[in-house]
C-alpha cells in the first residue's frame, strides 16, 4: 500500500493499493507514477512532499515543480535516472552532499 500522508498528524490524505503488475501499463507501478497519481490532488496548493529513496528521482522532483509541489528526499546514488557527478567521491559519516539543478534539490545522507 502506498500511502500521502500529512505530517503532522498522520493523517492519510490519499492511498494506492498495490495489487501487482499491471496487465497493460509497464510503466503504472513505478515509483514517479505512483508518486504522480499520490500527489494528484495536492498538486499547485504550494505543498512540499518529503519522500523515501524509493519514491526520489529527478524526474518525480520535475514533474512536482512543475505542478507549483516542491518535493525532497534521500535519493539512491546508483538509480538510473540520477546524474552521475552529483555523487563522486565518498562522502564520511554523518555529511550529506545537495544539488540543485531546474531549481529542486537533492540530497544525500549517510
């Protein structure tokens, strides 16, 4: 089950049900298109959603900042959509390592 759910209280705004692979949309259980369909109603009301690593990408991130929907999250360094330079080098215990590029931003936290 995926769930929107408000900050504060907990409160669950909107909720997806998995119920597995799709019979004819490949592309209905990624992470940016439950993430789309999640946010669909909170979409240019000045939200910021906060996400997991499985939900962050650029191209979720994109997507909300174009609907007036900030989003930030942890991200995974080896998904394939993320730019490889935003995370060269190692980075030590404790330190996170930002980007922002199109005006969003990503971080990373060990």
């Amino acid at each position: 089950m995926f769930e929107l759910c408000e900050a504060k209280s907990g409160y669950i705004y909107n909720l997806d049900v998995y119920t597995g692979a799709h019979p004819t949309n490949s592309e209905h259980n990624t992470a940016s298109s439950v993430s789309d369909r999640l946010c669909d109603k909170i979409k240019g009301k000045d939200h910021c959603v906060y996400m997991d690593r499985w939900f962050s990408s650029p191209k979720i991130f994109d997507l909300l900042w174009g609907c007036k929907t900030k989003a930030v999250g942890a991200v995974m360094s080896n998904r394939k959509e993320m730019p490889k330079q935003a995370f060269s080098g190692k980075l030590k215990k404790g330190k996170k390592k930002s980007r922002q590029p199109l005006a969003h931003q990503v971080e990373r936290h060990l």
